[in-house]
C-alpha cells in the first residue's frame, strides 16, 4: 500500500512507497516517464520516498495515484517479460 500525501499550498504529491514490493529501477523509470509531466524527487528515508512537481495546473488529488498504477503496469510487465508471455 502506498502513502499519497497531497500538499496543495506546495503544489506537490508525496508518495512513500514500500521498498519490500516496490523495485527502486521500476520507481526510477516511472519517473524518468513522467519527465514530461512532472519534477520529482526521490529519496530512500522510511520507505522510498517521490516527491511529484506537476509543470502544469493539474488535478494533484489524482497525479499520485496515476503514478503508482503506472509503476504496477510497469511491474507487471516485467514479471509476464520474465516469464516469457507478452
């Protein structure tokens, strides 16, 4: 499960994600993905630690979200890479 914190006033989305199921590569390509969208920052403190800057007016009550169901569809996609199905 992930921790989705919504700072309006900093116009930022916190995320904290559980570093046991999340993989610090995947978490790096979602943002590498979301170049275009966003700013963000990364750190590893209680968990693996995004910060996401939107560059435009956007709805941050979903930006966290969108990004966390990205990586899944990254995970996935690796695992059925891995297991040689597509």
């Amino acid at each position: 499960m992930n921790n989705i914190t919504v700072d309006k006033e900093g116009k930022k989305v916190d995320i904290i994600f559980n570093r046991d199921f999340y993989y610090l590569d995947i978490i790096k390509e979602g943002i590498d993905d979301f170049k275009e969208v966003c700013d963000s920052s990364i750190s590893n403190e209680e968990g693996i630690n995004i910060s996401l800057h939107p560059k435009d007016e956007g709805d941050l009550n979903t930006l966290g979200y969108e990004f966390s169901n990205y990586l899944l569809s990254l995970m996935k996609e690796r695992l059925l890479n891995q297991n040689g199905r597509n």
